[in-house]
C-alpha cells in the first residue's frame, strides 16, 4: 500500500435529509438538509453542494502542480463547480459534474485546455471519478476533451 499523505475523518448523524456532519477536528461543522428542489427546506447544506467545494478545490490544487510542472503561471484560478443528482433507468442516483476553470495568465487557448486536461489526470477527485460519471470540462470558456 502507498504511503498515506493525509486522512480527513468526519461523522455523520441523521443523513442528508435533517442531518449533521462534522470533521473530527471540528473545522467543518454542517447542518445536512435536502435542497428546496428535492422537497426539503433549504435551510442547510447537502452532499452534491460539499463535493462541488470539494473537486473545485482540489482541481485547483492540481492545476498549480501541471502549472509548475509546465512552468506555467496560471495566476487567480477561478472554478466554477456543478454537482448534479440524477436519476438512474434502475431507480438509483449518480452525479454529473461540470468544471468552468478560469486561467486569467494564460491567454492561448490550446495552452489552457492542455494544462486543465492534464490536470484532470493528476487530480485525485478526478481520478476516483474516472469512468463512473461524466465530468464535463472548459478552459477559458473552451471545452476539454
């Protein structure tokens, strides 16, 4: 087995409909509740909204290691994160996810799809993504294959 760089521990009570969730070190405490769009009240965070925060960061992270691998500046890097939950033909759910990235220093087009695809490969989110749901990418407003 590889050598463990950094394990996040949290506890969930109550799930995602009047739940609550808290890491262990107490740096993210959340009350979990069904957006208004599925029927709950909205007053709350829920598990599509976490894991959007989530990629978008750690796709940023991934960007500034192709960047420096690159030895490309990308500058303020913006991403604009989309979750979505849907429906599957056997009654189950599966995310879809879509990755705006914004690399206001780097104005070639091929140059900012080449760094975000490469990123897409090193991210871990991406990686444990990869082949179970559709992550859909752009780069400066330009789509990622």
């Amino acid at each position: 087995m590889a050598r463990v760089l950094y394990t996040a521990e949290a506890t969930v009570t109550g799930g995602r409909a009047n739940g609550h969730g808290r890491t262990t070190d107490g740096n993210l405490d959340v009350q979990l509740r069904s957006p208004k769009e599925m029927g709950g009240e909205g007053d709350g965070t829920n598990p599509e909204q976490l894991f959007a925060v989530g990629y978008a960061a750690c796709f940023e992270g991934a960007l500034g290691v192709i960047g420096r691998r690159e030895h490309a500046e990308a500058g303020d890097v913006s991403i604009d994160s989309r979750v979505s939950l849907l429906p599957t033909e056997d009654r189950g759910f599966k995310l879809a996810v879509e990755l705006d990235v914004t690399l206001p220093q780097i104005q070639d087009p091929e140059q900012a799809i080449k760094i975000v695809a490469a990123a897409h490969q090193v991210c871990p989110y991406s990686n444990a993504t990869r082949g179970n749901i559709d992550v859909v990418l752009t780069a400066n407003g330009h789509a990622v294959d």
